[in-house]
C-alpha cells in the first residue's frame, strides 16, 4: 500500500554518520587528553618537575575515572545518548581547562594537571561504553559492527596521535641540555603548555558542536532489536553476573586489553632502559594503534558481510597477539635470548602486537552484545571495560611501586594473551540479537 511503512530494517537516516562523527571525534579527544603525558615524559619532569611516580599516576587517573562507570551506565540506559554525551564532554571542557590554569607555583600547577586528567577519566566510561549502543540505536543490522568498530576505536586513535602529537612539538630533554638549564626547560615548557590550549580548545569545539545537535535517538528504530523491549537496570546484572558464558569471554578482553592499555600509556617509560629515544617510542606506540584501528574497522565490515564469524576472527587475532608480544618480550631479553635488538624488530613487534589487540575491540563488543542480548548494550559493554580498566588500574599500581626494571610487566603481555586465546577456545558463541533481526524481520 502507498502509504505503508518502510520495514524496520530499512528505517536509517543520513544523520546517523553525522551523530556518528561527533560521537567518535568525542572519544578522539579524550584519548589524546588521556595519553598527553605518556610520550612526552621525559621533558614533563624537565618543565613541570614530574617524578616517574607522577607519570605513573597521571596515566592511572585513566582507570580510576571509571569508579562512577556503573552510574553512566545506568543514565545512558535511562536518559539515553544525549544527556550522557553532554554531560562528558562537560566532564572533558573542565579537565582540559584546569590542566591550563597559568600557576607560577609548580606544586599547585602539578595538582591541577593531576584533577584535570582525572575529570578526563571520568569521561572513560562513556566513550568506551557507548559504540554498541550508539550503533543498535542508530544503524541497521549490515552495519552494525562497522559503526561500533568507528565509534570504538577513534578513542584509542586519539591515543596514538599523542604518540604523534606530543614528541613532535615538544623537544625532548637531550637536545637542550647543553643551553642554559632555565632556559631549556622554559622553552620545554611553553611548549607543553601549546598542547595543553590546543586540546582544551579541540574539546570546547566538540562540546559546542554536541549541545547544538546530538539527539538521544531516531524518529523511528531502525531494526527489530532496536526497538525491543530490553530488561531492566538491576535485571541486567542478575543476567550478567549469573551467565557464565558471559564471564568467560568478559576475563578474555579485561585481561590482554587492560595489561596493554597500562602497557603502551607507558611505553616510552619502557623503552628508555633499552635506549630507545622519546620520538621513536611515539612513533611506535602511534603506528601500533593507527594499524589496529585500520584493521579492526576492515574486520568489523568482514563481520558485516560473513556474519556468525566473530569467534573464529577473535581466535586469528589473539593467536598474532600472543606471537607478537612474545616476540617483543623475548627481543628485550637481549642478554639472555640474544635476539637483534633492533628498531626494526621493536617497531615490527610493537605495531603487530597493537594492530592484533586494538582490532580485536569492536569484535569482542558485537560478541558481548550477541551473547547477552537482551542485556543493553551499554550495561554489558560498562561492565567489561570496567574489567578491563580494573586490571589495568592494578597493573599501574604496581608500577608505581616497581618501576626500575620492566621484565615483570613484557611478561604480563604474552601471559594475558595466551589465557585470553584458551578462553575463547573454550567459548561457546551465540547470535541472539541477529537471530531476532533476521528471522522475525522477515
């Protein structure tokens, strides 16, 4: 009939990349707030007197903003994208002000940096969480994974341009050290501080742009799983906690992608006993995020086109993890292994290791939600990137303690990976939310 409704598969609309665009620019900033200091730290103790325990911490300040992760989960869930997204991004305008604040005092500076990376943080939860539910609400089945892949890993891209960013505009200590030591470090300084005012203002630019038009969701849904009921907050975790299956693979991405996000936002603390210099430790870390983001996007449209894949491209991409960081491991352990320890190695197994777990993100997302639906997505993905967060945290702690030899934590990497690999090994998948979507959409 003339006037019958499109089917519910078919009902998107052309401002879903718009939304789409603003969502991911959000977590693209806040993963360059979050990872400002790590690449640059070395001239950081220089121009602001930071001490390694000071880097340590300001890069734990990342997992610690996801103690309130369960509260964004529960407004998401009740007031929808809008609210949550206003409310972060206000989150983020703040922490990039205070991080500006001219101090000529270098301890009450230091304390304002540190509060400004925390309310950072706490925009973790949001950013993280949200791709799938963004990508449900706005998106038809066949794109699905895409737009959670998108949404997902512009916030680790966001990372990787610090790696870029911040060695390219701030000198390190070396070149300097020979000048007149005030002098150096102040030039260090007002450059630190052109980083600072240039992504409190990326992040202002992006918080004008979501109040003036970030809707909570679409006129009409645009799948059957879009508009089904789903159960209730407390409900929710009932079915998680009690879902074993669940667990499972919620420990198979906490562990390896929490051990490596504490492990790269210190990379560079990392590479120096091994000589390697502040501009090629960023480079690493850049190439080994941008490489994961390219392929796990390539991945997520695989997933697209061949669905009921996802455990087998899990399986692919953490068997190369395992390799990979066992490689980096053991080519660190030159005077025992007697591997070449050589930029070309390191960049080779850095940037193999980040391109296998960063890809792996938005796969492991589409698996949580397919196997707990009808969980929300935001509920089920809060809750292992809280995981995740909370091993990473762990991780940093102990790194604040023993940060003078590394070897403990590059065996960290092959260890998660390989238990990661052998649980979802063990997983038994399901596709309950794209069985609901296909069959009764036809």
């Amino acid at each position: 009939p003339a006037g019958r409704l499109p089917p519910l598969s078919g009902r998107v609309y052309g401002r879903r990349w718009l939304v789409l665009l603003l969502f991911s620019l959000l977590g693209f900033a806040q993963g360059l707030v979050w990872n400002t200091w790590g690449p640059i730290q070395n001239s950081a103790r220089l121009a602001f007197g930071f001490s390694g325990w000071d880097i340590a911490l300001l890069v734990f300040w990342g997992p610690i903003g996801f103690a309130p992760c369960f509260f964004f989960m529960w407004l998401m869930d009740k007031k929808g994208l809008r609210v949550t997204v206003l409310l972060t991004s206000s989150l983020m305008v703040l922490g990039a002000g205070l991080r500006c604040v001219p101090v000529s005092d270098l301890e009450i500076r230091k304390k304002l940096i540190h509060g400004g990376q925390l309310l950072n943080g706490l925009a973790g939860p949001t950013v993280m969480n949200a791709a799938p539910f963004l990508s449900t609400t706005w998106f038809s089945p066949d794109e699905r994974a895409t737009a959670t892949a998108i949404a997902s890993l512009l916030n680790y891209l966001g990372s990787a341009a610090a790696f870029l960013v911040g060695p390219l505009v701030v000198p390190p200590p070396n070149g300097t050290a020979q000048l007149v030591a005030q002098s150096g470090s102040q030039h260090i300084k007002d450059r630190i501080e052109a980083v600072l005012y240039a992504e409190f203002g990326m992040v202002s630019l992006i918080f004008s742009a979501a109040l003036a038009y970030f809707p909570s969701r679409p006129p009409f849904p645009p799948s059957v799983a879009a508009a089904s009921q789903r159960l209730s907050y407390r409900r929710s975790f009932c079915r998680l906690l009690s879902n074993f299956r669940f667990l499972m693979i919620a420990l198979a991405y906490a562990i390896p992608l929490g051990v490596f996000s504490g492990w790269s936002g210190v990379l560079d603390l990392i590479l120096t006993p091994i000589h390697v210099s502040q501009v090629d430790a960023g480079w690493i870390g850049f190439w080994s995020i941008v490489g994961g983001c390219v392929v796990g996007i390539a991945m997520a449209r695989f997933a697209d086109f061949i669905r009921g894949m996802l455990k087998f491209i899990l399986l692919l991409l953490l068997s190369g993890a395992t390799l990979a960081s066992t490689w980096f491991t053991l080519t660190c352990l030159t005077t025992v292994t007697h591997l070449p320890l050589t930029t070309a190695t390191l960049y080779t197994s850095c940037i193999l290791l980040g391109i296998f777990l960063n890809s792996s993100i938005p796969i492991f997302f589409e698996l949580f939600v397919e196997t707990v639906y009808p969980v929300p997505e935001g509920i089920s993905c809060g809750v292992v990137t809280f995981l995740s967060n909370v091993f990473m945290g762990v991780l940093l702690f102990f790194l604040t303690f023993y940060h003078t030899e590394f070897s403990w934590f590059n065996w960290c990497l092959p260890g998660s990976c390989l238990l990661s690999l052998l649980l979802i090994l063990c997983f038994r998948e399901s596709y309950d939310r794209l069985y609901l979507d296909v069959v009764v959409s036809v």
